[in-house]
C-alpha cells in the first residue's frame, strides 16, 4: 500500500566561542535526551546534522554519544547529514571557501561514521539562485530549504509535498521543501493535531511528503519545552504516534525518500530564508512598517504570500559592525588564497593551513546577524571570530613577510562602504582609522594576544524594544504564536536601559560639549556634542609608517574650529603604543573655552570577573562600574587575556567611565549585555586666537602579567 512520507531533518549547532557551560547544559537538556527518546522507537528515522564545532565539542566531551550515533547510523535509524563545517552562510564567503567547508565536514563524517553525506544542511536556510554550483562542485546532492522559499517564488502551497530540482550554470541540486506549519506544531501543540495535519496531506497528496527542518534545541533547551518534550512526554507520545500510523505513513530519512521519488520539477528560487528571517534582516523602521502590513492581513493568505522582508545580507548594512567583521574576513581570505597560489616551503605551507583554519572558523554565522536568536549582540562570539581572523592574517602576513619591521599603512575601503580607511599593520598590532568617522579608530588588535580591544556595539533601536516598554508599563502582551514573539525580560528595569548612540562605538572620538554637562549626561547619551568634529568627515594630510595625520574644520562660536588630529602607532618591546594627538586652532575670534573629551573605547567583556578590573588612583574597580577617576592614569586589565592597556593623558581633569550596555532579545527574553566601557579623560581648552591647543592620550597595549 502507498504511503505518505515524514521526512524530518533535525539540526544542531553551537557556535565558534560560545561557553563550555552551555554546551552542556543543552547537551544534557536537548542533545542526550533527544538521542535517547529516539533510540526507544526505532521505527522513527530521521536525518540528523550537527555543525562542525559541535561535533568536534562532543567527540571530546561525550565520546559515549559519538559512540551512540554511529549505531543508529549503522542501523539506518539515522542519516547524518553534511554542510559547512563551521555554519557559515555560504554566500556570505569566497566561493573556495564555501566548497572547503563542505568537505570539512562531510570528510569528518565519512572518517568517524563510516558513509560520506548526500545531503547537506543549509545554514539559517539562506538561500541564493547560485548555490546549485557549490553543492553540485562539493558533492551534494541535496538540501532542505523553506516552503516560502517556493511560496515567493510563485508555488501554491499545495504544490509543497514534494521535491524539486534547482539549478545553476548547468549544475543541479534537489530541493525539500520544509513546512513552516510543522516547524510551529513540532513540539508546540498537541500530537493529535500534528497527526490530524499529516493525515490531511496524505488524504490529498497519497504518495507524497511532508517535509520540516529545525532545530535539535527547540527539543529542550528553547525555554519551557525540556517539560514539556520529555518530563510531560511530548516526543515519546509523538514518536509512539507516528509508529502506530505505520499503514499508512513512513518516517524516511530525506535522502532515502530522494532515493526512490522522481522531483516533481525545476524550482527556480529568489534569495530568501525563513519568513522570521527576511523580516529580521529589515531596517527597523522598513522592520516596523513590515510587521504591521502583516498583521494586518494575517488572515489573507493570498496577499501574505506576496509579502517577504529583505534577505540575510541585509545585516551587512543593518550592523555595520557585523559587515567590518566580514570584510576583515574576506581580505584575509583572499590574502590566504593568494599566498597558498605560491610554491613554499613545508614550514609556510602549515602555517597557511593553519591561517585557513582560523579563517573558516571566522565565517562561522551566529555573530553576523540577529534576531530572536543569531549573536550580533553577542560580545563573546564577537570576539571569537575577531581573534580567528587575527590569527589568521598574523600567521599570513608572517608568510607573505610583510610586518616584518616597522609599521606600515595603506589607504583603502576596508569595510565596502564607499569611504577609505588607514590600515596599519604590524607584527604586534593592526589597526584601523575612520577618516569618514570622525578620524576614529575603528579597530585595535593586539596580534600577540590575539584580541580585538574595541569591538563594542552600537546602541540601536531596535523593533522589539517597544514590546519591552508595553510589558514594563503593564500594558497588553501580544498574542505569542512561536518563540519568535515571546515577550520576557530575564530582569526588572530593562526599558530605562534603553538608549540609542548617536555614533558607532569607535575609539579617540573627540567630543566638544558646554560646561555645565556631567557623567550622567555623558552616560545618558546627553551630552549634545559637535557633530562635525565628533563624527563628521576629516581629511587626511599624511599616511607614513605608523602615523596618520587628518583634520576638519567648522564654524564654532563667531568663528572658525579648525581640528588637527594624529595618530602614531610604535612597537614598545612585547607591548605596542598608541599616540592620539588633538590641535584646535581658532580663526575669526579672540578665545573660546571648550569642554573637551576624547573618548576611548574598550570591551574586555565579563564585566563582573575578578580580573577585568580598572586599576585608577582611586583604587580597583571591576569594568561594571561607572563613575569618575582622577586623571592623568588609569589601566584597564583583562587577566583572562592577559591583555593590559594604560592609558596616560597629561593635563586632564579626570576621566568619566561608564559601561556601554545593550538592550537585546534572545530565546530566553530581553537582556542587558555588556559592551565595554566608554573612558573620556576631559580637558578645558582654552584657545587663543592664533595659538593651538594641543592634547595627547598614550595607550600602551601588553601583557597584564
């Protein structure tokens, strides 16, 4: 007798940098009980993908699982599916890379499971009309991507029981599509209901599939469902359910299902992902807009299907501090790639390799983007990826034997945005300054340690932050349909946290400011500086080995300001220094007295660690704090690291310091995260017709210990 066919791919992931105790707790609440719920009803096989940094975390931490999965493997209870070993979205990396990636990970699962993959697991579902050319090239003969893929591209919903063919300059890839109504029935509502669905699709479409792919974690670690799957029995009643329907459904792995059905056609489909997705990648007022034309016609099916949001590459210029941390990638990327074109000897050899490693760890996905999950947000996956690429470009630039003497600088687009930066290198630092910015430092790295100094976030209004101002003032929560539009702050206060940066949160940004202003006004976003001079567009004078040299001018007063600001960078042994020089000229007035500040920018992260303090002449103080710290001095330590910054800055007053926090959702509700610490020494410049007035703060970057 026909059948209808189950086809679930499960998948899961942890990201590049993300805690040991994260892991495994969602080990313990998600991917073992899982496996062990799956293991009581054999008759249940499904396909089943894990990333890379996942499978390398359990082959070490839990080999007893490895040692599980390879008999369900055997068995044919299971099909372990490939993709990107790191989860990067591969049309957001070099078209080598996106094939290394693949073979990564389907060279690991042939190597510890015996059978090389068919199929390969498309992160985030990001999809664009080239990607049949890299599966095809890679050796995959399958993906799964989302039903409104198809949806946007002309299909009827009912057309979604099946497989289909994409192709790319002659190269081919089948395409399942997955059902966006079992993503929200699994495990969210009764097993009856899903059953009922599944039984109406077969009624109508005898011999056909249906088809969901989701994450392994919504199975336990999303909030409220390890009761609700396991200790309320929600996936064994489920599991039980599709067995006693085995007249009439059959739970098939995905590429045995392809095995042994012909495509219904060619699917030739837009860029997309998952309807949450395209929504997210919006600008927030486009976002807002979006979600109200939504529900508006959330009960006409027929103008929904019409509808789509932006597509992932969107967050390139949504986060401008996710689209630098792709362009570093790239350049080292292609810097790699051009290196490794060369014969070399054995020893450059691994280090490229090794170089390349770093790479393909850099492109991992989660801290690219966001929305109610990706970590964009996320300091300590930031990090993790800058300190991959630091590594890499480091390990190339020994190669390649540049950053072999004294610092270097060049002068180009490093971020893709229309403007030129400095780029200056050497083998202890690199860093990047902003003429277009303000002339801000926009990156500092510390090659020796590894370590990215200021990769702070930009505070940005964002669309959910008014569902988090509706709940704190009592007012009536929207209905909640899925993950996506839960509303939860995991604490009291969170909306007066709220506040929006008039400037990316890049370092030496000079801000002129009345007198009568304090720390709570800086803190507060209060301070109503100069917008030319803070972050407008300086000119660069002089780029030569470690300094750069840039000025603006503008009307100030009854005259004219004119801004001189310099940059010197200078190896100090194993340490590097940092020079930011200021010279205001005054032109068309006798004297003006201006309140003067030149903010720093640093994120040691964990806030709240023992040895992640500011050592002032006041005392110690963890980087949590805000306050003010008598000046000249002040050193800001990361023991973790082993990273150090003093900072000097003769002449000034004192420093105001306060945490930069924002204010973001995640599966688990609205949180405050600590992006770094925003350190202004503060000077009265009294300037003189015709006599500058100089300033200078010296970093000095090395060991804590």
């Amino acid at each position: 007798m026909p059948k209808f066919h189950l086809v679930l791919l499960i998948h899961a992931h942890q990201p590049v940098g993300n805690f040991d105790g994260v892991l495994e707790r969602t080990y313990r609440q998600s991917y073992l009980p899982f496996i062990e719920c799956l293991a009581r009803h054999p008759g249940v096989r499904i396909g089943l993908h894990y990333s890379g940094p996942l499978l390398e975390w359990l082959s070490a931490a839990h080999p007893e699982y490895f040692a599980q999965l390879s008999e369900m493997a055997a068995r044919g209870q299971i099909e372990l599916i490939g993709g990107g070993f790191y989860e990067p979205i591969l049309v957001s990396i070099p078209f080598a890379d996106q094939l290394e990636q693949i073979e990564r990970l389907s060279a690991f699962i042939e190597s510890h499971f015996g059978k090389r993959p068919r199929g390969a697991w498309l992160a985030e579902r990001v999809w664009e009309p080239q990607l049949p050319s890299t599966f095809a090239a890679a050796g995959i003969e399958y993906s799964l991507v989302d039903d409104s893929h198809f949806i946007s591209a002309g299909f009827e919903p009912e057309q979604m029981f099946g497989s289909y063919v994409a192709e790319d300059d002659g190269r081919n890839v089948k395409l399942i599509p997955g059902l966006q109504a079992l993503r929200y029935l699994v495990p969210f509502r009764d097993v009856g209901e899903v059953v009922g669905f599944l039984r109406d699709a077969s009624s109508r479409h005898p011999e056909g599939m249906a088809a969901m792919g989701d994450d392994l974690e919504k199975f336990g670690s999303w909030p409220s469902t390890y009761d609700h799957c396991y200790t309320h029995g929600w996936l064994d009643r489920f599991f039980s359910a599709i067995e006693a329907e085995s007249s009439w459904l059959s739970l098939t792995p995905p590429g045995e299902y392809l095995a042994t059905h012909t495509a219904l056609g060619r699917a030739d489909l837009p860029t997309a992902s998952y309807t949450e997705m395209m929504e997210w990648a919006l600008p927030t007022p486009a976002r807002m807009r979006f979600h109200e034309v939504r529900q508006r016609f959330a009960n006409e099916p027929e103008v929904l299907r019409f509808l789509s949001g932006s597509f992932w590459r969107g967050f390139f210029s949504k986060y401008s501090e996710s689209n630098f941390l792709n362009k570093k990638m790239l350049r080292a990327s292609h810097e790699i790639e051009r290196l490794s074109r060369r014969r070399r000897g054995i020893t450059s050899a691994q280090r490229l390799a090794q170089a390349h490693t770093h790479v393909l760890r850099g492109q991992c996905n989660d801290a690219y983007w966001h929305g109610v999950f990706g970590g964009v947000y996320a300091p300590h996956l930031r990090t993790a990826l800058w300190r991959e690429v630091i590594r890499a470009e480091t390990l190339a630039e020994s190669v390649g034997g540049r950053g072999r003497g004294e610092p270097e600088a060049i002068t180009t687009d490093v971020d893709s945005d229309g403007a030129d930066e400095v780029l200056v290198t050497s083998p202890q630092f690199s860093a990047v300054v902003k003429p277009s910015d303000g002339a801000t430092l926009a990156a500092l790295d510390d090659r020796r340690a590894g370590s990215t100094l200021i990769n702070s976030m930009m505070r940005r209004y964002e669309a959910y932050h008014d569902r988090l101002r509706a709940l704190a003032s009592g007012g009536p929560a929207p209905e909640v349909s899925s993950i996506h539009d839960r509303t939860r702050a995991k604490e009291e206060g969170l909306e007066r946290r709220l506040r929006y940066d008039r400037w990316p949160r890049h370092a030496f940004r000079l801000l002129l400011f009345a007198p009568h202003k304090t720390l709570d006004d800086y803190d507060g976003l209060r301070l109503e500086e100069h917008a030319t001079f803070a972050g407008g567009a300086y000119r660069i004078e002089e780029t030569a080995g470690g300094r750069v040299v840039a000025s603006v001018e503008a009307p100030y007063g009854a005259g004219t300001l004119r801004v001189r600001k310099r940059f010197e960078f200078e190896p100090a042994g194993d340490a590097f220094d940092v020079r930011c020089a200021i010279e205001m000229s005054l032109l068309g007035a006798s004297s003006a007295d201006i309140e003067t500040g030149l903010e720093i920018v640093i994120n040691f992260l964990a806030p709240d660690e023992a040895d992640r303090v500011f050592e002032t002449a006041d005392g110690s103080h963890r980087l949590a704090w805000s306050g003010i710290a008598a000046g000249p001095s002040l050193r800001v330590v990361d023991g973790w690291q082993n990273v150090a910054v003093a900072i000097e800055a003769q002449e000034a007053r004192h420093f105001w310091i306060a945490p930069i926090e924002t204010v973001s959702e995640s599966e688990d509700g609205f949180e405050r995260v600590y992006q770094g610490s925003q350190i202004m020494p503060i000077w009265t410049a009294h300037i003189l017709s015709g006599t500058p007035w100089t300033a200078e703060i010296v970093m000095r970057i090395g060991p804590a210990h």
